[in-house]
C-alpha cells in the first residue's frame, strides 16, 4: 500500500463543548479505527484502489486467523 507523507486533521471532543485536533499520517489508523485518507490521496483512483486492495486483504487474513481461533493479528 502505497503512503504519502500528508496529515489528515481530526478533532476529537474533549470535555464538555471543547476539542482537540489530532494529526495522522495518511495510510495510518485514524481514531475511528479506519484509515486515515488525505484528499490528494483520495482523489487518486490508483492510491485509492492500492489502499482498497490492502484493506481487502488485511480482511482476508482475519478471517482465516479467526476460522482457525486464532483470533486477529
């Protein structure tokens, strides 16, 4: 999967009425537990489908991890 060295803004509550921004490196796990996703990244269909097909593939591995109870790595 290819990764750029772009950072995707998140901002995360933070007490009552009050955030925090947090910084993640596109191709990396955001703090929603998905990937994080730069816009240039996101507009181009080759990365795009690169990190579509690497996530397809982590799925995959799962599965057959779980199908054998060995539990997600």
């Amino acid at each position: 999967m290819e990764r750029c060295e772009n950072e995707v803004e998140y901002y995360i509550e933070s007490g009552f009425m009050n955030y925090k921004e947090i910084l993640t490196k596109c191709g990396y796990t955001n703090p929603y537990g998905k990937i994080a996703i730069c816009n240039e990244c996101l507009n181009n269909r080759d990365k795009l489908k690169s990190i579509r097909n690497h996530e397809e593939n982590v799925k995959a591995d799962n599965d057959w991890l779980k199908s054998c109870n060995w539990g997600e790595m």
